[in-house]
C-alpha cells in the first residue's frame, strides 16, 4: 500500500479515510476499520471508513497509512501524544492491540461485549470472535465476582474470555474457559 492511503484526524478525535477506493483496501480482507453507515458491508461498499484510533496509530507504524490534521502530516509520536491524552489507557490498549495483530489475528472494539477487543481467527463476517479480551495492569486486582461476570457473559456469547495482563511494555494472556458439567 506504501503509505497512500491518508486518514484525517478531525477536531473530535476521530479518524476517517474519505476515500472509499482506499477505506475498501484496508477493509477488505484485513478487516481495518468500519465502513460508516454500513452495519454489514460487502467488498464492494462505496462509504468512507472510520478508523479506531489503535488501528490508525498501528497502520501509521506500518507505513500503510498518512495521518493527516488540517492538511499536515502528523508523525507518529505526534500522534501517539494526541490519543495518550484523550484517550484513558491508550498505551496499553494499543501494546495489547500490536501483539494481537503481530500473531496474525483481526482484532476489533470489544464495546457491544463489554470489554476492550473482540478476537477473530480470520474476521468478522468469516467467522466468529472466538475471544473477548479485556485490558488489565498487572497491579490490578480483579475479584471472583468479577470473573464470574466475564465468563458468564463470554460463554452466552460463546467465546473465551482472556485478561491481558500489561507489565513494562509486555503482555501476559490469562485465558478463562467454562464448560458445562
């Protein structure tokens, strides 16, 4: 893709590639952002694509994309800046996101499961997220109930449930599995 594809960064913080010739080489079959105003899109969506922002800052490593604000190319510390002090928690969002992504999974906002990332084997559409994955320090305590909750929710929807444990730059994952007796 060598670095053509440009992402706006717009005054909310949001990140958009207008362009539906290149929302569509990201999205499809890499499975990077959503197209707007598509809940199911096809290949063949003719629709800009809102980026999240551990997706853009990621793409802007790999040199797959150009982030731009108000006509100027924003570098990646730059960036980076700007999401570490809007978002809560970015850093180790995106830690976790790259390592994801780095084992070749598609990884995507986890909100509609109340957690951080949903985790495909090959992406959404093709096959079902077969982990949520929630975000923890390594100092943080989690309680009983609290797993509880987590694999209750994670086995309705019938996926894995995994803690990523963020210490120093590095991710531990903790996987949680219920079977019914």
């Amino acid at each position: 893709m060598s670095g053509k594809t440009v992402a706006e960064l717009l005054d909310d913080n949001r990140l958009v590639v207008w362009s539906p010739d290149q929302a569509r080489l990201l999205f499809n079959d890499r499975f990077y952002g959503k197209p707007l105003g598509i809940p199911r899109p096809t290949k063949n969506f003719d629709a800009p694509l809102l980026l999240d922002p551990v997706e853009a800052l990621y793409l802007l490593e790999k040199k797959e994309v150009k982030v731009r604000r108000q006509g100027k190319n924003l570098p990646k510390e730059n960036l980076r800046k700007i999401f570490e002090s809007t978002f809560d928690g970015f850093s180790d969002k995106y830690l976790v996101y790259k390592e994801l992504r780095e084992r070749g999974y598609v990884v995507t906002p986890g909100i509609k499961y109340g957690c951080d990332f949903a985790v495909y084997g090959e992406g959404p559409g093709r096959d079902h997220a077969p982990y949520v994955v929630q975000i923890m320090k390594e100092e943080e305590m989690i309680s009983a109930s609290e797993i509880v909750k987590a694999g209750r929710l994670a086995s309705t929807v019938r996926k894995a449930f995994i803690i990523a444990v963020v210490n120093n730059e590095k991710v531990r994952f903790i996987e949680f599995n219920w079977w019914k007796a």
